[in-house]
C-alpha cells in the first residue's frame, strides 16, 4: 500500500522491518488502557509479531509525522473474508488530529483490496469517541453473540 501524505502525517504499512515500532506503540496502548480482559495472551502477541498480522490478509500500519510514530493499527484474519481490527492507537498529544481516522480508512481500503467482505472490532463503552469515529466510518453495533467478545466489550461490524 504506498504512503498516503497530508498534514506532515505518513499512514503506512509498518512492515516487518518495524515490528519494534509496533510493539513499542501496542505497549504504549496497553498502559494507557484499564481493562486488563484487552490484553489476554499478549505478550505471546508482541514476541510473535508480525504473527497474526502477516499478509496476505493481516497488516500493521504506521502513522507517521517528523518526529516518529504517532500511531498505529493492526488488521488480522478471522476466516470466511472476515477481518478484525485490533489497537487502534494514537497517541495522547496527537489526537483529535484525524490520525486515527486515516489509519482505519487505510486499514479499510486495504481489508477491500484484500478480498475482505466484514470488518470486527471490539471496543470498550468508555471508549467514546473511538466508538463515534467507528460509527461515522460505517461500523455499526452488534449482539455481542454474534462473535466471541471480552466481557464488557462492545463488538462492531462494517459490512464491505
């Protein structure tokens, strides 16, 4: 996927030459979170990156500005051309900048490119503005039923 550039802010797939990135801002996120239930196996996640974010379906993305990461993504496989997003994150003196919603319209655009019909996320109800950004991007609230979900998760779905 080639760099999409505006405002000073590269969003880009982050590759396997930068999983320290990744791994740096998903631990970042971690601290930043207060729901221990988010972050189940996740250290097995972080030692096996790029793992279940590898291609041809998975991806990391990357936004970047001049002085480094500012945020990061991660689209994953889930069988029958349904993928999920997983940590979204920008950090604190970064957002409310439109990064976190360039990088899920990259991992959007690329999930289509990939084949991918039904995009899954899982949110937290505290996590308002996440879940008004979600929404205005397309997703919309399900049952939680309708996939496995971590108890007080929200689960949302965009039909591509």
């Amino acid at each position: 996927m080639p760099s999409e550039r505006d405002s000073g802010i590269v969003i880009e797939e982050a590759g396997s030459s930068r999983t320290d990135i990744v791994r740096d801002l998903f631990r970042e996120y971690e601290r930043s979170v207060d729901a221990p239930v988010c972050f189940e196996d996740f250290e097995r996640e972080l030692e096996g990156l790029p793992g279940e974010y590898s291609l041809p379906v998975g991806g990391l993305f990357l936004a970047l500005d001049n002085t480094g990461p500012v945020g990061c993504v991660g689209l994953r496989s889930r069988g029958n051309a349904t993928a999920e997003v997983k940590r979204l994150f920008v950090r604190k003196s970064c957002r409310r900048s439109g990064i976190g919603a360039r990088l899920m319209t990259a991992v959007i655009t690329y999930a289509g490119h990939a084949g991918i019909t039904e995009l899954i996320l899982e949110t937290l109800p505290s996590m308002r503005a996440a879940i008004r950004l979600y929404q205005q991007l397309g997703f919309v609230l399900e049952p939680a039923y309708h996939h496995p979900t971590a108890p007080g998760a929200q689960l949302l779905i965009k039909r591509l």
